[in-house]
C-alpha cells in the first residue's frame, strides 16, 4: 500500500515545483530549510509531507 497524501500537500508542492524549478532538489533536509524561505508552513509535519512529496515528485521526473 502507498502513503496517502492530502490535495492540500500535492497541490503546494506542485506549485513550488512551477514556481521555483531549479531550486528545489532530491534531498529531504535542503528541501525543508527552503521551505521555511518560500513558504509559511503552520506545523513541523505539514512542512517534512510537503517536502517529502516534493522530493518523490522530482526523482519521478528524473526517471522520464
């Protein structure tokens, strides 16, 4: 089974990519501390799904 996802957190996270395409990159802990520059996440854990998803969808891109 996958993880489940809100659209909340694919639809900021595929934002950021459109916005911002050659900031982000595959690694969790960079992600996160730019997150804290581009955006204003309430919680800690909203803040690691989004940057998570946002590292699945670039390794997916990667892969096309």
């Amino acid at each position: 089974m996958g993880k489940v996802r809100t659209i909340l957190i694919k639809k900021v996270s595929k934002e950021l990519i459109n916005n911002y395409p050659d900031v982000f990159t595959t690694d969790f802990e960079t992600n996160k501390s730019l997150l804290d520059k581009y955006i204003e996440v309430d919680s800690k854990h909203l803040r690691n799904r989004i940057s998570g998803y946002i590292v699945n969808l670039l390794k997916i891109r990667e892969k096309e």
